[in-house]
C-alpha cells in the first residue's frame, strides 16, 4: 500500500516526555503490567507511558495521549504520566522488566526485539496496542555532488542518524537490499540538524533524515543547499515491502522541498506504534485503547501526529502481534479488518 503525504506530521529521531513520580513504581517488576482490575476495584493506578528523550514527537505525542488519558478516564481510576526514555530499545526493556507499563517504539525495532533477531539477546514478549504516525526516510545528498543512487554511497562518509537511537533497524535492511552494509562506507553518527550542517561544509556526502512530512531537517536542508532526495531501486523497494512488514511505500508531493520538481517514491521505514508487555492486563488494554480511540481529535488538537489516530492506520500490521486487548476493542469498532 503506497501513501502520499502532504504534510503537517512533524517528527524527530529521538523524542519523549515528564517522567512520573513515586507512582511509576507502584509494582514490583513483573508486577506493574497486571493491573486492568485494579480500576475496576476502585483502586487507584499509576501508570506510565516509556517515550524517549525531551525533544521531539514522541515526546510530544506521549504527553498528548497521556493528558487525554486523564482527562477522558471516566470510571477508569487511572492516572497517566508520559515517562521521559532513552527511547524505543529501552522502552522495550523496561516493559519486559515491568518497570512501565506502555510506550511509544518505532515498529521496526519492534519488529526485531520480538523475534531476538539483529543483536536481541532473546525473544521479547510485547505486543502492539496501536499504530501511529508514519517516519518516511531516505538518503539525502548535495545535487551534483556524485550520489544519484543508494549504491554511489560506497566509499563515502555518512550520517546514519544519532548512536543508539536504533536507526539501523531499518537503515541496515535497506542498505542490505541495495547491495551494501555499513563496511562500505564510513558511518557517522549525528542527530538530523546536525547532519544537514555537516552536509552543508562538506563533512559528510549524505545523511539518512526524516519523519513526517514535511520533515524539518529537510525543510532546513533545501532552503541552504540544492539537494536530492536519492532514490530506492523501484524493485528493491518493493522487495523490501513485502520482506519486512514495517516497510510501507509513501509518496512525497513535488514541491513539498525546495527544488523537488517531481513526486518522491520512497518508504515508510517503520513507523510509530503504542506498545506492552503481552502480559499487560486484557481489560487495561482495552480501556486504554477504547478512550484514545474515541477521543482521537482531542489528541489532533495536541499534535498534528495525533491525526494518525484514524480508523484505517491504528490497526495497520506492522510485523508485532497485537495485543488480545486491543484486539477486543478494534472488532467492537467494526475496524479490525476481517481474516486476521
């Protein structure tokens, strides 16, 4: 399925919120997951939602999703607080270890925590709660600078976005399809406005950016320099898409850059997603879901991102099993798609 952005969703590698108090830790690891019945018994729960580091979207849309939480909990004896992380590997480990109780992860590097793959050191047990925004990404270069294609970046120095932030979930796959790996050039590491000032004095030949569309660093890069988006091999775009399902095609309008002529055929390389631990509480599941849900264009009001929020994308299969909670709420909704 191939989407086209014309813009509004604004994004950043590495995002999060406020961290909660003496309530995060009302469980003893292990424990904190369990408490769906609590609310139903009246007492009252402190519950924490893993975002990343202050910053960016997943900052930003934590604290969004958080307040409406709270504000629309109705009987739900719950209270909220967006947690402030070192973003999705982290969130992913401290859901396993009990420690908070959702988050906001990027889908490909959920994808491999739950299969041990790609450096996990085992299986982990979380499941997806809801799909969110996309993170639509590609090498960007100077124009006339050499690189036309991903494999012109053979020799080269890069920015493969900030260390340990998890970029190489996806960046690896792509560059792997393409007939590279990071052997073959010399990798920087390097937030995205960095990236664009290192691109802009000649310290690296390209830079792996995005996010939503239109994505700042970007923005920032085509109004100081003429750039190009470099293009995926159409064939191995699609291979790629169908290998991994985090991998979506997106289409970027012409003009959404400066000097972008023509429509960009590029990926979503795994986009954002709420996250627990399987073990999380059936019933808590559901409420969190059925009040988000239902009170979505309040998390719009919030943050552009929040417009994700939509029947068609909080159900999209992005490679992590969704949690049987969740699951309860999108048939009762009538948008869960049907034989899955």
């Amino acid at each position: 399925m191939n989407r086209t952005f014309n813009g509004g969703i604004k994004w950043a590698s590495a995002l999060a919120l406020v961290a909660v108090l003496a309530g995060c830790g009302q469980s003893q690891q292990g424990q904190s997951s369990a408490g769906g019945g609590e609310a139903a018994s009246g007492k009252r729960q402190f519950l924490s939602i893993g975002t990343a580091p202050v910053g960016g979207v997943f900052y930003t849309i934590g604290g969004a999703v958080s307040d409406v939480l709270n504000q629309f909990k109705g009987e739900n004896n719950w209270s909220f607080a967006a947690e402030s992380t070192g973003g999705s590997m982290e969130n992913i480990r401290r859901l396993d270890s009990g420690e908070i109780q959702f988050a906001v992860s990027n889908s490909s590097i959920t994808y491999f925590a739950v299969r041990g793959e790609e450096g996990w050191e085992k299986k982990y047990e979380v499941r997806s709660v809801m799909t969110l925004f996309p993170n639509v990404a590609m090498f960007v270069t100077k124009q006339g600078g050499g690189i036309t294609r991903i494999s012109d970046l053979k020799g080269k120095r890069v920015s493969v976005g900030p260390e340990g932030a998890g970029f190489e979930y996806f960046i690896r796959p792509i560059l792997k399809a393409h007939g590279l790996t990071y052997a073959d050039f010399e990798p920087v590491y390097a937030g995205q406005q960095t990236s664009v000032d290192y691109m802009g004095d000649g310290s690296i030949a390209a830079a792996f950016l995005g996010g939503g569309v239109p994505t700042g660093s970007i923005t920032s890069a085509s109004s100081t320099m003429d750039i190009l988006l470099v293009p995926y091999d159409e064939t191995v775009k699609e291979k790629l898409i169908a290998d991994y399902a985090f991998f979506n095609g997106a289409t970027i309008p012409a003009g959404t850059y400066k000097g972008q002529d023509a429509a960009y055929e590029g990926l979503d390389v795994g986009s954002a997603h709420l996250i627990a631990s399987a073990a999380t509480d059936d019933e808590l599941v559901y409420q969190f879901v059925k009040t988000l849900y239902e009170n979505r264009a309040t998390v719009a009001e919030k943050h552009k991102a929040g417009k994700a929020v939509n029947p068609k994308n909080v159900v999209r299969n992005t490679g992590t099993e969704f949690h049987p909670g969740a699951i309860r709420f999108y048939k009762e909704a009538g948008i869960w798609p049907q034989g899955r």
